[in-house]
C-alpha cells in the first residue's frame, strides 16, 4: 500500500466564482482515471474558520463548506471537519484505519485465495 500523494493544480487565473475543475491521472497499464476537482474562492469579508490542529493541520475554510485532510501518518483513510456558517469548527469525523490493520487484512485475503 502507498501514502497518499499531493498533487499540484496549476491554474492561469484565479476563477472569480466557485469553480470544479475535471483531473485527468495516467498511470501506466491502466485507464486513465477522472476525477472532479472543486475549488472554493475565499473573498475578503467572507466568513471563514481559521487555520487549526485537531488530528491533522486544518487550512483555512470557507463556512457551511467541508474541509478534509488524509489521515495522520501510519493511518489509511480521510478526516473531514465542517466549518460552520458562524466561522466555528465542527468536530472531526475521521474514517482513519490503522495501516498495520489494513496490511493483516490484505495479507490474510492473499492467502485465502486459491494458488
């Protein structure tokens, strides 16, 4: 299993409204994969939460929007936090798994499978 990675949008303006953008990833012997890609513009004046830690490094986010991060190191999974319409952070919801975990379970259905 590999970590996930971040990747780089590079875009030739900044839109001036909400904007989703549609990534394409090629890899090698696969399909190419699509995905959407939604970027949230933040102007002044608008309501937001600040940059916190709880779990994970939390950006600055526009509120009534979702921010979500990869899990913290050794884990699998995401991490999502609601920034509320009064610019309050929400709880976490994380959906992290143990990697350790995650790697047994992978090994006990290899060897489950027939030879």
């Amino acid at each position: 299993m590999s970590d996930s990675q971040c990747l780089v949008l590079t875009a030739q303006h900044c839109p001036a409204a909400d904007t989703t953008y549609m990534c394409t990833l090629h890899s090698q012997n696969l399909a190419p994969f699509t995905a959407p890609v939604s970027v949230t513009i933040i102007r002044d004046g608008d309501t937001t939460c600040p940059t916190d830690f709880s779990v994970v490094d939390w950006n600055v986010t526009k509120a009534g929007f979702v921010a979500q991060a990869p899990c913290p190191v050794n884990k699998r999974g995401m991490v999502k936090r609601l920034c509320g319409s009064d610019g309050i952070w929400g709880p976490v919801q994380s959906s992290c798994t143990e990697a350790k975990i995650l790697n047994l379970c992978l090994k006990a259905k290899v060897k489950l499978l027939p030879p």
